[in-house]
C-alpha cells in the first residue's frame, strides 16, 4: 500500500521548505517534528517494500540541504542525532542516525553545553588543522534555545558509548573517515574528540574512560550485554586510536577501577604504555590488588629489558607468586647477563631480609650472580637456611672449588660454626690451605692477595685483628669451642704429617692435646702388655706423673705385638683377650676419643680378640684404616652391623691359607660388600703355607682384586708374603745393673755410698744433708709402672741389691756377672718378676708429680722413684707426647746413667724436643731459667744446638745460672772437625764434656781438645734397653759422657754434703770448684781423660782387697779451701 501523502519524503521537502515551517522557529520544536516525520517515512516505506527500511537519495538530498532550501540545519539535524540516542531504538531510527553521521559526521562530538558548544572554536580549530568544516545554522537565535531548552553535557558519540552502540560508534568513526577521505590525522580536534571524547574535557573524561566506566558499571550492574558491548567499544576504540606511550592516563583509570579485563586489553594493545614508575607505584601501594600486580608483572614479557628498581621493589615486597610469573625468569636472566641488572644489589637485599625464594630464582637465572662478595654476605649474616636450602646444591660446591680457603677462613672468622661444618664437611681439604690474613672482611681480593702473612683457618678462631692492626685472642664461645673441634679433628683427619699437623697448631695458637697414641715400642717380650694396660687404665689415678689428654681425633693408635713369646703362645691360647677393647674404651670413656683415623693391631695368632667387636670398634670410632693381625678376618662381622660399617678405607687382611677364606674375601659378600673401600692389602703368613701355595694364592687375589677394580674406580690392592713373628729385643736392667756395666770401676764406690747414705738417712739429713738435684735436659723419659702379676695392686716390689760386673760385691752380694746367669737359667715368670722390679724399685714412690724429698730406705731400683717434678718446654702445638711418656729412649737412658751413679739423686725432667735433633735454643733457655728456678745443684744437658736464638734468650740464661753456682755439665757436639761451634757447650759458666774410648783416646767424633773440658769413657756402655720403648743395649757419645759426669758430680756435691752438712755451700760457686778439683785429681796426666779409678783411689783400694771407707771418703770433702771462681 502507498503511504499517505504527508509521510512521503517529497511531503517533507514541502512542508520544510523555507521561509518558515508552521510558524515554529524552536530547534526543539523542529528537530522533534521533523524526526517523527522522517522516522514514519522511512518506516512506513520499508513496510510497503517488504524490506528493511533503507536511506533514500530523497532524504540524503533532504538532511544535507546543500541548496538552503529547507529548513535543515547543523543544529536541528544535531539535536535529532541526540534525540536518536535518548529515545527507544527502532530500526528506522538507527537508519537515520547512520543518514545523519554520514552526511554530517563532525555533528556526533559535539554537546550543547554552552561552555563547549563554540562555533568559533571550529572555525579557529579547522584553520590550524587545515579541516574544512563549518557549523550550519538558519536562525541566530537557536544558540539562546538550545542552551535554555536542552542542556546535553554529552555528545551523540559520547552517548553511543555510554549506551553501548557499537555499531554506531563504528559507523561514526568510518563516516568521519570518509568525510576526509583519510584516516584522520593525528592531533586534529576530530581526533582529540575521539580521544577525549569532546573539545574541552568534562568530568567524564576520555571516550576511553567513557568506555571504561561504562564496563564497570555494567559488571556492578550484572549486565552482561552492556559489559561485552562496551568492552568491544573499548578495544575499537583503542585500535583506531591507542594512547601515546608517554600517555599512560587509561591505564592508571583502569588499576584506579580495578578492571582487569580492560587492563589486559590496554596492556596486550599498548604494552609501551607501562612505565616502571606505574609498576614502581603498584608494588609500593600496601592497598595493591594483587590480581593487578600479578598482569601488570605478567606484561612485562613484551619488554626486553626492566629497570633494577622493579626487583628491588619486588624483593621488598616479597610476593613470592611474583617471582613465578613466566617472564620474570627470562628478563632477570637477560638482565643479569647484560648487566642492566645488578644481581649482587638483589641478592644483597634478599639475603638481608631473608628471602629464600628470591635468592633461588636470581641464582636459577644467573649462576654467577652468586659470587664471593655475595656469599661473604650471606656468612656474615648467618643466612645457614638458604644456604643450605637454595644455594649449596646450586652454587656451593663451585664456589668451594674457586673460593673455598677464603670461605672457610671467613667463616671461621665471623664463629659461623654450621658454615664451617658444612664447609670442611665438603671439602675437606681446606682446613691445611693458608691463606691470606685480611685486615678487615671488607677487605676486597686484591687486597686480601696482597697480604704477605697468609694463615690457616684454624688462627680466626683463635685471634682476631683489632682496629686494623692489633691481633688479640678471642674469647671463649660455645661457637668457638665447637669450631676449634671441627678444625682440629680435621686437620688431624686430613694431614698425615705429624710434623706439618704441629706446624698448623703452632702457627694458629692453638694448644692441643695428644693426637695419638703410639704403644708399638713396648716390649711384650718381656712385659705384657695387659700390665701396661691395666696401669693405664685400671689405676690411672696413683700415677700422677702421666697426664694423659687426647683429641677426640687421634691421628693414629699403634699397639705392640701381642704374643712375641712362645710362652704366650702357649699359656694363653684358652684365654679370652680384650686389653685392646679396654684401652680403646679408656680412650673414649675417660678421654672422649671419638674418631680414630688409623688402628693398628698385631694380635696374637692363637685366641686373639673378638672379631665381631673388633668391628664394633672399627664402627664407633669411625676408623679408617684397620690393621688388625687377625687371621683370616670375615668380613662378614662388618655387614652384620646395623648401620654397616661405611668409614672403612683402607684394609690389612691376614691369610693363613684357606682356599675359602680367600673366596669368602672375594666374593659378593667380602670386599664387594664394603663399596667405600679403596684399598686391601693382604698379608700373606709365611709360616702357615708353602711357597707353592702362597703363589696359588697370590694369583687367586690378584686375579680377583683386578676384576674388582676394574669395577670400583680408585681401588687398589696389594698382596704381599710376611713373617708372623717379630723379632723381640731385651728388656732393661736394674740401676745397678747399669752401674756395674756402665762405670764398673765406680761400683764400689757407688755400693758403699747408696748404703751408707741408705742406712742413716735419717740421721744426715737432720745434720742438713740433702740430695742432690739435678736437671735433665733432654727429650722426655719413659715412666710407666707396671702391675706385680698376681696383684691388683700397685706394688712396691723389694728390689735386689745392686751387683757388679767383674768386681766381688764388698757386701757379699751377688755379681752381675752371677746373676746373668741366674736369668739366663730361670724360666720367662722369674724374667718378668726381675723386670717388674727392676721398673718400680722397693717402695716406688706414687706421688710422682710432688716435688717432695724420697723416704726410701733403700736403694731404688728404677728412675721412677727419683723423680721428683718435670715439665715439656715445648710448645703445645709440637707435642705429641709429655715428657713422661717418652718416644724416644734417649732421655731415659741419660736418667737410668745418672740415677744408676748416684741412686740417692733427685731428678727434675725438661723436655725440650721429641727426638734428638733440631734443638731449638729458646726451648733450652726456657728449660734452663725453670732449673734455676726450681733450686737444681746440676743441670745435665746431654744434647747440642747449632744455632742460637734471635734474642739471645740461651747466652742470658747460662750467664744467669753460672751467676747463681747452677752446676751446667753440656755435651760436646760429635761431629768431629766437621762442626766448629754447638751451643751450650763451650759457653762461659759450662763444662763441655767429650767421648773417649776405652783407652782414653778421643772418640773420632769428637771435637778438638780445645773444644771440650773433660772427657769420659764412653764407647759401648751397656745400659739396657728402656722398656715399652724401641731402644739399643748399648750407646756411645758425648752425651752419655755428660751423664756419667753428671752421675759423679751428683756423688761428689752429695759427700760434700755429708762431711759439712749445711756449711757446703760456703759460696755461689762451690759446686763448680768442688766438681773440677775432683776431676782434675783424677785425669790422666795432663790429658783431659778422667780415670774413674783414680776417683777417691778406688782403684788401689780394690787391688788391695781393702774395704771401701765411706767415712774416710767423705772426710776427704771436708774443709778443702774452695774459693769463689767463674
């Protein structure tokens, strides 16, 4: 059907046509009308066509009033796109609107606010932007209408947003495009209106915002199809024209509102648009969303690069969620490698606050971000969690390797005791390495390199350096005590060297006890060890001379053979043996040994220790290496413990033949099944096989051994055929036995003395009668007393009296030479009982470390019983024993000399070195001035030192003493005319005393008459060997001529005692004048040989038969004029 005429769009044209239309001028008024009737008009011509109703050319031609011909204006058709919005929408209006935009698209920007409705404005806006617009208008009052009439603070493209048009809002934009023909040019007032939404921003904002604003309200509201409608407005609109990177206003609106899915937008459209300092400002909010966070974090994966400040502010905050997000691995990696950002500044700062996963994840991305400096910081400010934790699987063995000495030492320094365990723990090694010492632990590498003094680890815990410059000790801590354990006991673990081991102590100032117990030098010949042990153990407390202190990490425990006899062979083969267990166990339970790195043992052949407790003990002490002669050991008892034994390293096994003992050795369930042992050695017993055998099963071994290395990287093997048997060696004599070998033409005198003194001892002392006290300086003694057998008891054996070899005993006494052959016929128990008692002597005194007078009645038998005090001048870092545990037998055999001359002495000890070489001359200054002290008559030195100390401690001493009478008797040094000068020997206020041989010719050693004073008999002096110590019968030197001459001295200041009592000592220098007049009177001529017979005419008294005369003797020391001499 036709539409009525008024509704057609010719209808239209007439009825608008100027000069007036119905006599109505209001813009309201015409754009309401008009607008109904255009809107019927299209409506009711797509009804008649059965079509969507479409624009004609008739009403393009209409609205665009090209001609001034209707009544059509910019501001009626812009009140009717307004209108077009506010009202319900048809089809016909929409239609319309597109008609109206297309014709006129600058219409949709533009408000009726009077403030922003400004012709002008276009005008001057299009000159500049070179736009060619200009705004229609057929009635100069529409302006005063318009703001009175409708007040629209929003304009129609403003609205289209608000309303979510989308199609309008595109349709508006493409029209506009069209209008120029162009994309719109960046910064024209159409742009800026799109961008902002009008010429002069109001309180809405950008069209952005609008959108924005639009979309949250939408999801507040719940209505899902505004929020997806203005949603897809604003990412249109973000497309045609995004914000400027410097611009990042709709993005601060869109984290102000909380919009994530618009913040994804602008961030995936426009990731330029995030700055560091958004980023900076969203971390440091305390209010931060962190959903907010997380994206904008997230959208960092389109940079390359982020500033160092985001990870500092991260680690500040310590979201750990962060830390995952995916790009932040790849930018931390990137940055750290370029060095855009400081890894050690992050590390840093997570360290001091104690953020573990921000230390992993900067160490994942960059390894080597984790550097010295970095964990010098973590040590100092004991973060032992994320090191543990995060660091020393990924880092901590690499930076052992390059930096351990300075890691350990830095450790130690700042008492970080689990650093330090963990430390040495790993690498072991570190604690032998010297390294720098550092002033400061701000000290860089350089500095530190250029240090000249470099120090073990183990001197920071000892010392500590003060204002830059001054070393002072530290106090004691719990810290520092269980680092000095840990240090110590792996120095002792690591260094095999016992002199290096001494060597570190000293110079860290570390004072340790003994790091082992070395026992392979005692005679079980003739002594068996369980009496050794049960003095060591069982009544430790009544031998107060032997001060026994142990680390608990003995570097090595070496016990002697068990069964050198035949006897013990075969008397004890039905007993059960433990004296090892009993030791071991003393060790641990009285002395807290823990560890013990090397155990040797040569066990008896028949009946030796248990075998499964021998593996209990390998497991509790955490040994490392076993030598335990055990006959065919089963290396079974170590796997049937639970835990197994896994600190083994090193194995000594002992074959007697058995095919299946070998099989068992090398089977699945032998060496196999001990994985951490690197070494075998096997012994095989030459006396239990023969040689076909041994060769039989030396290639079964050797063919096993090999396929098991082949498999076990490092291993090695050894097998090697061996004697069973040690051969043993003799046991010690009696002093008297000594004296009667050693000065047989003194024995006479000697016997006569020690029972006239003996007998009325009492009496001489209350007449002011005193032993004599004399000082050996040497390297220690042997004194251990052995149990009585029989006895559970410490016994105070009678002794026998002294005998004398080659002379008649002038009290009808047995000779020497008789009771060899007495001992030599008596059965091995009457041996063992002469030795006790030729070790403890007739009431042995008990109190050994007392310096108090001896009470015996009778002649004492062993040095025990004359000594009275003694004292190691040693440091304690060079010690492996005290001085009354001697290694060396040197000592001892000086003493057993001296005592054996003059049984009535009082011996003072000072020890000064452990063998016989390398004296040092302040040890012997220190050793002389505590003499002195201590009030000796003589101070026998029966060694030599080549050199002198830098403050000439030695010359200040010797003069001292000579100054105060101390008698000094020195050893010459026996190197012939090789050695031009040894010290103390020829020193002012000392006799040097040489060698001679039997006939009283020098020895070829000795030095130049002109470098000695006098000179003894002693060449193969038989003295015995020293028990529980390696040690020769006989030994010749200088050395044993000074303690013979410091035997008769003793012998001579004791009868001058006896014959004046308290009037001896008529001046300082008696003893001196007193000893050489009677050596004097007794030398060969005008030779430098003392005579020992002509000593008090011994010897014609012998020739004659005649008794010898003590009170004649004595009488002879009385009232000699003795004048002060130096």
């Amino acid at each position: 059907m036709e539409l009525p005429q008024d509704y057609s769009i010719e209808a239209i044209k007439s009825k608008w046509l100027l000069p007036k239309v119905n006599g109505q001028t209001s813009p309201k008024f015409q754009s309401h009308e008009l607008l109904q009737d255009l809107c019927q008009a299209i409506e009711y011509k797509g009804k008649s066509r059965q079509e969507e109703p479409e624009e004609t050319s008739g009403l393009e031609e209409f609205l665009d009033n090209k001609d001034g011909k209707f009544w059509v204006d910019d501001c009626v058709m812009w009140l009717m796109l307004s209108s077009l919005v506010l009202e319900p929408e048809t089809q016909a209006r929409e239609t319309l609107a597109k008609t109206i935009v297309e014709i006129r698209p600058m219409l949709a920007f533009f408000p009726t606010n009077k403030d922003s409705f400004a012709f002008r404005t276009w005008e001057r806006q299009a000159k500049d932007d070179y736009i060619s617009f200009e705004w229609t208008c057929m009635d100069k009052h529409h302006e005063t209408s318009l703001n009175k009439a409708f007040q629209a603070y929003e304009s129609p493209f403003t609205q289209f947003i608000t309303f979510g048009i989308t199609e309008m809002v595109k349709h508006t934009i493409d029209q506009t495009n069209a209008y120029f023909g162009k994309s719109i040019p960046q910064q024209t007032p159409i742009s800026r209106a799109i961008a902002i939404g009008r010429l002069e921003q109001s309180e809405k904002g950008t069209a952005l915002e609008i959108a924005l604003e639009t979309h949250c309200k939408a999801l507040i509201k719940n209505k899902e199809d505004l929020s997806s409608a203005s949603m897809e407005i604003f990412e249109y609109l973000l497309d045609f024209n995004p914000p400027p990177d410097d611009g990042d206003h709709i993005l601060r609106e869109a984290i102000r509102k909380a919009d994530v899915d618009i913040i994804k937008k602008i961030l995936n459209r426009t990731p330029a648009i995030l700055k560091d300092q958004l980023i900076l400002e969203q971390l440091n909010d305390p209010g931060r969303n962190l959903q907010i966070t997380e994206e904008l974090i997230r959208s960092l994966g389109n940079r390359s690069r982020i500033g160092n400040d985001i990870f500092k502010a991260m680690v500040t905050v310590d979201i750990p969620s962060l830390w995952e997000l995916s790009p932040i691995g790849k930018l931390l990696a990137e940055g750290l490698e370029t060095n855009q950002i400081d890894g050690s500044d992050l590390l840093y700062q997570a360290i001091s606050s104690e953020k573990r996963h921000i230390v992993k994840r900067v160490v994942q991305s960059s390894p080597g971000t984790f550097d010295l400096n970095v964990a010098r910081k973590m040590i100092e400010l004991n973060r032992w969690e994320i090191w543990e934790q995060e660091i020393k699987a990924a880092k901590g063995v690499l930076l052992l390797k390059e930096f351990g000495p300075d890691l350990l030492s830095f450790a130690v320094k700042m008492q970080r005791d689990r650093f330090v365990e963990d430390f040495v723990k790993d690498t072991p090694g570190l604690v032998l390495e010297l390294y720098p010492k550092e002033t400061s632990h701000h000290d860089s590498a350089n500095n530190r390199d250029q240090c000249i003094e470099r120090v073990y680890p183990l001197w920071h815990n000892n010392f500590k350096i003060r204002n830059g410059k001054e070393t002072v000790r530290k106090t004691d801590t719990d810290a520092k005590r269980r680092i000095r354990k840990i240090l110590v006991s792996t120095c002792i673990r690591m260094n095999d060297n016992m002199e290096s081991l001494c060597e570190i102590f000293q110079h860290s100032g570390e004072s340790i006890a003994d790091i082992s117990l070395d026992l392979s030098q005692f005679n079980s010949k003739f002594f068996p060890f369980n009496q050794l042990i049960k003095s060591l153990v069982r009544y430790k407390g009544a031998y107060k001379i032997a001060s026994y202190h142990y680390e608990p990490t003995l570097r090595y425990v070496d016990f002697p053979a068990l069964d050198l006899s035949g006897h013990d062979r075969r008397e004890d083969r039905y007993q059960s043996h433990s004296e090892v267990f009993d030791l071991l166990n003393w060790l641990q339970v009285e002395h807290g040994v823990g560890e013990i790195i090397k155990l040797k043992v040569p066990d008896r052949m028949y009946n030796p220790h248990d075998e499964r407790t021998i593996a209990l003990m390998v497991k509790r002490f955490q040994i490392q290496v076993l030598d335990w002669r055990f006959l065919d050991l089963s290396i079974s008892v170590f796997r049937e413990l639970k835990p197994d034994v896994s600190c083994l390293r090193s194995l000594h096994l002992y074959a007697s033949g058995k095919r299946a003992v070998v099989s068992h050795w090398l089977s699945s369930t032998g060496i196999q099944s001990l994985p951490e042992v690197k070494a075998v050695k096997v012994h095989l017993v030459e006396e239990l096989m023969s040689e076909s055998q041994a060769r039989t099963l030396r290639d079964i071994l050797t063919k096993g051994f090999t396929k098991l290395r082949n498999s076990r990287p490092g291993f090695t093997f050894e097998v090697d055929l061996e004697c069973w048997d040690i051969q043993p060696v003799r046991s010690n004599a009696s002093l008297g036995h000594i004296a009667g070998k050693a000065v047989p033409k003194l024995w006479p005198l000697i016997d006569a003395y020690s029972n006239h003194v003996g007998s009325q001892k009492n009496i001489i002392r209350r007449n002011g009668w005193k032993a004599t006290r004399i000082a050996i300086i040497d390297n220690g003694i042997m004194s251990v007393a052995p149990f009585s057998k029989g006895s559970d008891d410490i016994t105070a054996l009678g002794a026998e009296s002294p005998q004398v070899d080659g002379l008649p005993s002038r009290n009808g006494q047995q000779t020497p030479r008789d009771h060899d052959k007495l001992t030599e016929n008596n059965n091995e128990e009457v041996e063992f009982e002469d030795q006790l008692n030729d070790l403890e002597g007739k009431n042995g005194r008990e109190s050994y470390g007392e310096d108090k007078p001896n009470d015996n009645e009778d002649l004492p038998h062993s040095i025990s019983s004359r000594v009275v005090k003694g004292r190691s001048f040693l440091a304690d870092e060079h010690r492996l024993g005290s001085w009354s545990f001697a290694s060396d037998p040197h000592g001892t055999q000086m003493a057993n000399l001296i005592c054996a001359i003059d049984p009535h002495c009082e011996i003072l000890v000072a020890k000064v070195t452990e063998g016989r070489i390398g004296i040092d001359a302040e040890h012997l200054a220190s050793a002389i001035k505590w003499a002195v002290d201590e009030r000796v008559d003589i101070i026998s030195m029966s060694l030599a030192a080549y050199e002198l100390d830098s403050e000439n401690k030695l010359v200040a001493e010797i003069d001292s003493a000579a100054k105060k009478g101390v008698l000094m008797l020195c050893a010459a040094h026996d190197e012939g005319l090789n050695r031009v000068r040894s010290y103390p020997a020829n020193m002012d206020g000392t006799i040097t005393i040489a060698a001679s041989n039997q006939f009283g010719g020098a020895t070829e050693n000795a030095p130049g008459s002109k470098d000695y004073d006098y000179r003894f008999h002693a060449t193969n002096i038989t003295i015995g060997v020293v028990p529980f110590v390696k040690s020769e019968e006989t030994i010749s030197g200088s050395s044993v001529a000074t303690a013979i001459a410091a035997g008769l001295s003793s012998v001579i200041l004791s009868c001058r005692r006896l014959a004046m009592g308290s009037t001896a000592e008529s001046s300082a220098g008696w003893r001196s004048m007193i000893v050489k007049r009677k050596f004097d009177q007794t030398k060969d001529n005008d030779s430098k040989y003392i005579q020992l017979d002509k000593f008090c005419d011994i010897g014609e008294r012998v020739k004659a038969s005649a008794p010898i005369d003590m009170e004649e003797i004595i009488e002879q020391f009385n009232g000699e004029n003795l004048p002060y001499v130096r």
